[in-house]
C-alpha cells in the first residue's frame, strides 16, 4: 500500500462520547477511514506520537495532518461530505448550534461528571449536580417540543454531538431519568439509541495492536 492509499486513522475508544460523536460524523460524510480501537490504560505509541494530549478521538489523515479534538474531527468528516445537511447554510444556526454544544461540552458535562464520579472530587454532592444537570436539558426538552430534532425536523451536527452525553446522563439511573417532565427528550434519546448509525458505529472491535495491517 503506497502513502496516499492510506485512509484517514482514527483511534477510537468505543464507549467514549467524544469518539462517538467523531465515528458517527465519519460515518455519515461516508468518508473512507479505518478505526483503531485503544485501551485508555494502554494507549498506543503511535497515538501519542500523533497527538501527545492522549485523548480519544484522534484523526490522522494520509498527509500526517492531525485533528485530535472530536468537533474538529466531526466539522473535517463534514466539509468532505455533509450529505444529510448536519451543517447549515445559515451562519446564525451553525452559531447557535455551536452555542449549544458548548454548553453540553462545558457545564453540562461538568455536572455530569460530578453527579457520576462525585468520590474523583472534593466535597461533591452528586445530588445537587444531578439537578444542575436536569435544568440544562430544560432547554433541549423545550426545542425538541417543536420540532423532532433540536434545530429542526432532520437531524444536526448539534443533535449528534450532544446525543451521547445525555446518553451518559439517562443510563447513569434510568429509572430517574425516565421519570423527568422531559417527554420530548427521551423520544429523542431512543430514536438516537435505536439508530442504525449509531448501532454501526457501536459495533464491537478489537484492540488495534502496531502489527495489525490497518
Ligand atoms: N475535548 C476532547 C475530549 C476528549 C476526551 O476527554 N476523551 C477522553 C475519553 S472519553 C480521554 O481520552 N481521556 C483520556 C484518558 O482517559 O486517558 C474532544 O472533544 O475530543
């Protein structure tokens, strides 16, 4: 195989959100590309060679560019290929989508990560960040009255880079979760689980290992 028949790399670690996000952008732009499942514990040399940082996701394209942030990833999958419209035309929603996602990205997972791992920190009662949480997803209830998907009756970039961090937050107590004013959001979340782009890009694969082909 000569460089340039080498498709862009992704080191993946299957359950995180953020690797989620990027492989079901990927996936969706249709992009030739080969996933690398990592261990977190046990992370590749040639993805940290790459990308020091050590997070997942990280995309290496065939010319040795190096995108190691999963929005980043997501906006590159997309300017390749957008074919079912996740980015807009319109300047003023691609903004507001982003301010969403910041959000999400920002205080959101904050809470989230307080509310599931409160002994990781000091003096956190999980309980009080469990309800910060459940008043950021208001918002995202009231969107998804109007219409199924947050920005509109197709889904978006915002939609899919949000979807697995509310996945977090429902399966940290299900029955909780089911038990929230939020109608509309866990329709939304179901249709996300039971999708076929995200069942394909959940697909179970084996730790990549530096003598394996791809
Ligand atoms: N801002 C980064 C965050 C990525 C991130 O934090 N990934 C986690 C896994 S979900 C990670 O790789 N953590 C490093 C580790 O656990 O060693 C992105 O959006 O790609």
């Amino acid at each position: 195989m000569n460089p340039a028949s080498i498709p862009p790399i992704l080191y993946s670690f299957r359950r995180c959100p953020y690797a989620m996000r990027a492989r079901m952008a990927l996936n969706v732009s249709k992009v030739d590309h080969v996933i690398r499942e990592v261990e977190l514990k046990n992370k590749p040399t040639a993805m940290l060679q790459a990308s020091p940082k050590g997070t997942v996701p990280v995309l290496v394209l065939p010319d040795d560019r190096v995108i190691d942030e999963s929005l980043d990833i997501m906006r590159w999958a997309l300017a390749q290929n957008d074919p079912e419209g996740w980015l807009s035309s319109s300047d003023a929603i691609n903004q507001a989508m982003n301010e969403l996602i910041s959000i999400n990205d920002g205080v959101f997972k904050f809470h989230l990560d307080r509310m599931k791992y409160p002994n990781r920190y000091d003096g956190v009662d999980p309980v009080e960040h469990r309800d910060e949480a459940v008043k950021l997803l208001a918002p995202l209830e009231s969107r998804l009255q109007n219409h199924a998907y947050l920005f509109g009756n197709t889904p978006m970039l915002a939609d899919v880079a949000i979807f697995p961090f509310v996945r977090q937050f429902a399966h940290a107590d299900t029955e909780a979760f089911s038990a929230l004013p939020y109608s509309a959001l866990q329709t939304w979340l179901m249709k996300w689980e039971t999708s076929v782009l995200f069942n394909t890009v959940m697909i179970k694969r084996s730790v990549w290992k530096p003598n394996d082909l791809t």
